[in-house]
C-alpha cells in the first residue's frame, strides 16, 4: 500500500512551518545586521532546505496526480517542470499555485541550483537578502495554496465515492 498523499503533503508542510520558525531570529538579525559568515552559510542552507520541503510537496501531488513521472523524465529541467505543472490549469483542477508565488518560488529554485553547484565562499548577500526577506510570507503563501488544493481535491473525491 503506498503511503497516503495527504498525509505526506501535511507532514512536509508542518515540516517547512518548523524551519521557518525555528530560524526566524536568525533571519531578523541577519537582515539587522547583516549576516556574518557562518550565517550566511547558515541562511543558505535554510534557503535550499526550504526550497527543497516545498518541492517535496509538489513531488507528493505530482505522484499522486500521476504527472510525475512524465515530469521526471525531462531529466535535468524537471525541477522547473515540476514548478510550471503546479502552476498550470489541469483536465480536473484549477493551477494549485497563482503566477505570483509560482514566479517567487522560481527565484528559490535558482538559488538552489546555485547552492548546490558553489562553493560557499561565493554565496552573495545582495542576491541572497531579499529570498530571506520573502522566505516567511512565501512559505505561508505556499502553505495556503497547499492547503487549499488539498481541501478541494480530497473533499471532491469524498463526494464521488
């Protein structure tokens, strides 16, 4: 029996709630003060994990709205694939997410591709300031996009039944 799709969107929503929390006096002082060093390595591993637990939820409705293998095989653009797909009306469902917060988790994904092929010594807090900035009320926008899909899809499959 796979695991219940719902289940997973919730955990990995609580997830990103918790990190985002969690780093939240990090982020204030940071943007006070700007960053030193070793939290500007710290924001940008809070950056890429962040990305990485949205994605995981979009991973979760692409499998359980079985688009994701077709998203997966575009090899190594489907991170954007996967992005654009939630953004984008379907035969049965509305986009799950708006243009505007799909065009601010685009900015997310790039900085993950950059944290993940850089060495850290190039990370930049110009570039990196405003996604700390944006990280809260994106997170909550996401969560609230999330939370509505999964509202419609599942209580539209109990009235089916």
């Amino acid at each position: 029996m796979s695991p219940d799709p719902k289940a997973l969107i919730a955990l990995d929503l609580e997830q990103i709630a918790l990190l985002v929390a969690s780093r939240r006096s990090l982020m204030e002082r940071s943007l006070r003060d700007g960053p030193t060093i070793e939290e500007l390595d710290a924001l940008a591993a809070l950056l890429h994990s962040a990305y990485t637990a949205m994605e995981r939820v979009m991973t979760h409705i692409a499998k359980h709205e079985g688009c994701y293998d077709s998203l997966h095989s575009k090899s190594y653009m489907w991170h954007g694939a996967l992005l654009q797909a939630m953004a984008a009306r379907a035969a049965e469902r509305p986009p799950i997410i708006g243009v505007g917060l799909c065009n601010q988790l685009k900015q997310y994904l790039g900085f993950r591709h950059v944290f993940r092929h850089a060495y850290l010594h190039e990370l930049q807090w110009s570039k990196m300031k405003p996604l700390v900035e944006e990280l809260t009320a994106v997170a909550r926008s996401f969560e609230e996009a999330i939370q509505d899909y999964c509202q419609r899809c599942w209580t539209k499959r109990l009235r089916r039944e």
